[in-house]
C-alpha cells in the first residue's frame, strides 16, 4: 500500500488508515476479540498506520489498539493519538456514556484542557492506556471552543515536543475548515485531519484548507468520507454527521450512486478514493468495527474508477471542476 511521508517531515501514512473509534465501542458494543480481529485484518492487508484518542469509549480505544499492536514490530507502522480532553475518575460511576456516542461505563468524565501542561498529561495518559513508548502522531483534538487556549498553550507545547523528539509529527484535527485553515497558514504543523469536509456531498475543504496546505507543503489526512454513513449506504434514515440525512442530500446521495453504479463502481469506492486525487491529501482515514468492515475498504481503496465516472461527475457539477483527480 503506498505511503506518503507528512508534511516535510519523515513520519509516514499509508493511503488508507484505520481509525479506531468504533473499537471504543462507538454507538454499539464491538467484543475484544473483533476489536482484535479488526486491527489483525487491517495488518494483513498493509494498513499501517492507525488513529485513536482518549475520546473514544473513555480509553476503551486507546487500550484495545495498543493490546492490537503491541506485539507488532514498533518500526513498521504509524499511531497516531489526540489531545484535549483528560479523562478523570467519577467518584460515583453510574449508567453508561451513550449521550456521548460510546456504548461504556460512565465510569470517567471528560475534562476539556489545551493547556501547555494538559497536553504534556495528555500523551503521557495516552502512553499508559496503550501500552507503548511512544506515538508518532499528536492531534489537537477538536479545539472549536477553546481557540485560544489552542494556538497560545497546546500548539506551542506540541511544537516543544517535537523539537525534543518526543512525538514525530504534530497537527490539528477537526470537522470544521476555518480553524484547521488558520492551523494550516499560521504555525508549522505537519499534518491536518480533516474530517467530513472534503468528500463527495460535501467540498468546503477545497479552496480553503486543501489549496491552503498545498501552498504550504502541509498533509492532510481526510476522514469521514462517507459523512458517518449517507456515502456508504444512501436510503431514508442514514445520517449525515452524525444526524438524520436531510432530503435534499439524500437525494444528491442517491442520484451519485445511480452514476458510480452505471460505471460498474460502488458508492463506496469512489467517495473514498475521491479525496485522494487532491496532491495535499496523504491518506484516509476510515473506521471499522469488523474485520469484514476493514477488509471491505480496502476493497474499495484498490476499486478501478474510470476517468469517465469522474468527468460525468465534473460536467453534472457534482463535484468542482478544479477537483484534482488521481
């Protein structure tokens, strides 16, 4: 699978990653042993590069993942890690954390800190959870409410930590284009996540954080390419975001899996490939919560997509015009 170095950095990503939310038990209960089976299958099929944070299931992800890899060669694959929220002990643990998308014991509360000293606690938090030395990758995890705090302590923490060697690459990941934009042109972050804004039904990252780290010689990392499910199986009732679709991109999601179809290419295929024409893009992150989920995007990483889908798109203005294509 090809791997593209970050940024002007040497910490490298494959083309497709697995994201490890759901093996935090995101919405529904994955067992051990598919959580295992998931990571197990990604390997064998040349995935190496992995996402997580202490978000994700209160830790479950983090402990799981490390479980996964730790019996994997340290010098063969990419783990990448967020930060932002510490998780702190409830004194009382009732009830589950489903208001907060993961099927766990509430037995923690998340703890918003951007703080010099809570991004340091952070990654030395994450270490204990996974079982490892080391992560190659830091996010700033969802910063939308804290920007200052953000670009003042975290950022410059980060850019501390790299510089004493303690984490590879460092950047910023999130669901909006402003604030990753302004990551992108003013601080010297290796690599973006984007999630959502780049994808078939949805092309605001283009002109904004796209065109913005191409300039600057800044990775992007895409992810939710299938906009939490409407590009992975359009019908009524799939979200979008996380959301019930809206009508209209339903729709719009129908009408492009009709076109794919007509050229012998599942939906799926193309709107994960799609992001990876765009020369800042280094890869995609999806999540999987089965083996059979990650064998199936990898599937359609490798699916061919003939030119001619992509121009049909272009001329029915489904996707921009100026949208580069691999």
């Amino acid at each position: 699978m090809r791997t593209v170095p970050l940024g002007r950095g040497t910490v490298p990503v494959t083309e497709l990653s697995l994201g490890a939310a759901a093996l935090g038990n995101l919405f529904h209960t994955v067992t051990d042993e598919d959580a295992a089976a998931t990571v197990d299958t990604a390997w064998d099929l040349g995935l190496r590069s992995f996402d997580t944070a202490p978000h994700y299931g209160l830790g479950l992800s983090e402990r799981r993942l490390g479980e996964a890899l730790r019996t994997r060669p340290r010098d063969q694959y990419t783990l990448s890690t967020k930060v932002g929220r510490l998780l702190r002990p409830e004194a009382h643990p009732h009830g589950d954390d489903l208001a907060n998308g993961f099927a766990v014991p509430a037995t923690h509360r998340r703890v918003w800190d951007f703080s010099a000293r809570g991004v340091r606690r952070g990654i030395e938090e994450s270490l204990t959870r996974l079982g490892l030395d080391r992560v190659d990758i830091v996010y700033l995890h969802d910063p939308d409410d804290h920007e200052q705090q953000a670009f003042d302590q975290a950022y410059p923490e980060l850019e501390r930590m790299r510089r004493e060697g303690t984490v590879g690459a460092i950047g910023a990941g999130m669901n909006q284009t402003r604030m990753l934009r302004r990551f992108v042109r003013d601080t010297d972050v290796d690599v973006v996540l984007l999630a959502g804004r780049y994808t078939l039904l949805d092309h605001s990252g283009l002109d904004t954080v796209l065109s913005e780290a191409a300039r600057r010689g800044v990775s992007v990392v895409a992810g939710g390419v299938f906009n939490s499910g409407l590009l992975a199986d359009p019908r009524p009732g799939t979200t979008f975001d996380y959301a019930p679709a809206p009508t209209g991109l339903l729709n719009q999601a129908l009408r492009l899996k009709d076109l794919c179809a007509a050229f012998g290419v599942p939906l799926r295929a193309a709107a994960l490939q799609f992001p990876l024409g765009h020369p800042a893009v280094a890869g995609v992150l999806v999540g999987a919560r089965s083996a059979a989920e990650v064998a199936d995007a990898a599937a359609m990483a490798r699916h061919p997509i003939p030119a001619e889908l992509w121009r049909e798109l272009r001329d029915l203005e489904l996707i921009p015009r100026d949208a580069p294509i691999r």
